[in-house]
C-alpha cells in the first residue's frame, strides 16, 4: 500500500512508461498523481491518467512558466479541471530561487488567481515553494486555502510554516527528507508532524540524490525509500506509514 502524490510521468515514453508502471503495481501503488505544469503537460497528464488506472491528473501553470498564465490558458485549465480523473489544481506556487523566471508579482497575481479557481471547482491544491515560505503562507492564508487543503510539494521550511499549512488542511510532502542533508533541521520537523498529516511522493523520473550520478531515475515504486525514512524519524512501522499516509491521501482527493 503506497501512493505517490507529486509525478511527471508525462517524462516517460511507451514502453518505458509501460515498465514504470508495472514495477508500480508490483509494488503497492495505488494512487499516482500526474501534475501539470502549462496547459500542454496538463493535457498530457490526463492522457497519462487515462491510460492507467491507479494515475490521476492534477491541472495547473507552474510558477516558473507564471507568464503564460494568460487568461485564455486559465479558461483552458479550468475546463480541463472538469474531466474526471482530473483531483487537483498544480503544480502551482511561487519559486524565489531559480532564475530566469517570471518575476515575483507575476507569480503571485498567478498563485493566486489558481487558488481561486480550486476554490471555485472544490479541488486541493499542490503547491510549488522554493525560497518563498513567507509568501506561500500568506497566499494561502488571504486566499482562504483552507476551504480546499492540498499538498505542499517537496516541502522545505521549518516547523512554523508545516504547522501553519496542516492548520489549513494540507499534507506535508516527505520527499526533501533523502534529498538534503540532514543538518538542514528537516528531520527534526517531520519528528513532530503527524503521521495522518504526511504525504509521500517521489517527484518521479527527478532523481533521488543517490542515484543522481548513476543516472538512475525516480519512479513512483521508489516512494517505499522515503516511508522507511519516515518511518526511521517516527519510530513506527514502514507497514503503519504506508497505510496511514494512503488514507491521507485518498481523503485529500476524495477517492
């Protein structure tokens, strides 16, 4: 029993899709979320959600592509929303680290306008931050979040903003937890989260770091990597995290 709320599988091709998720079902997964990040990989998140039946789709504009937020893609995201494996707005947010990028007020205006549609169509939301915490909470918090909860992807910030974000209804990813060092303090927070507030996703095909050099990627079967982890931090059974954590999900996505 194991569920991976944050993939790309669009990433993977035929037969290499088709093995990925076999190793899936031999595995334990039984719910994969394929997020979009423009219109275009929203679209091929559905056609991914479509094909296999533990896969669904999550339809959004990613803060790095913000600029294409226009109001015509919104509309289409909108539409998109309304096919029913379709289980949450992402992955949006906001990302104050890589450059190149849309500027902040850009990511913000666009943040916000998506935190309003979930709100409209009564879907979670999945949440890209990177060196935003602040930000990110605020949104959250002025945009009324709560009424929809979500996951917050990849998550990174300190206790504050965890207990912040489980107080509106979202679920903590636990991936960061084998891909920074230890020293970061990540371990100490995830010690004092709740295990129904957790959520375990691989970000698949993204490498863990140790299979980075090996060239080795992610795939939703990996996610058992992270439980253990968890489960080393909590003190409890790899058996009792993948159970709770799947019951955490399958309510978030009312599955």
């Amino acid at each position: 029993m194991l569920t991976d709320a944050h993939t790309h599988l669009y990433r993977y091709e035929g037969k290499e899709l088709e093995d990925v998720m076999a190793r899936a079902r031999e595995s334990g997964v039984e719910v994969i979320i394929a997020v979009g990040q423009t219109v275009g990989i929203s679209r091929q998140a559905l056609k991914v959600a479509s094909q296999f039946a533990p896969v669904y789709a999550a339809v959004g504009i990613h803060p790095w592509m913000a600029d294409q937020a226009t109001r015509e893609s919104l509309s289409t995201i909108e539409s998109l929303a309304g096919e029913p494996k379709v289980v949450a707005i992402s992955e949006i947010g906001l990302d104050y680290l890589k450059p190149g990028i849309p500027a902040k007020e850009v990511q913000i205006e666009v943040f916000r306008a998506q935190i309003a549609l979930a709100k409209q169509l009564s879907l979670p939301i999945i949440i890209h931050d990177k060196g935003a915490h602040k930000d990110t909470v605020r949104c959250l918090q002025e945009e009324g979040a709560s009424q929809v909860g979500g996951v917050v992807h990849g998550f990174s910030g300190d206790y504050q903003m965890a207990r912040e974000c489980l107080e509106m209804g979202f679920l903590i990813s636990a991936r960061e937890l084998v891909n920074v060092p230890a020293e970061r303090g990540l371990d100490g927070v995830f010690r004092r989260l709740p295990l129904d507030g957790i959520a375990i996703e691989t970000d698949s095909p993204v490498p863990f770091p140790m299979n980075r050099e090996k060239g080795i990627k992610t795939e939703p079967a990996h996610g058992k990597v992270i439980v253990e982890k968890v489960a080393q931090l909590k003190g409890v059974s790899a058996q009792e995290v993948s159970r709770i954590t799947t019951e955490s999900l399958k309510k978030l996505l009312k599955l």
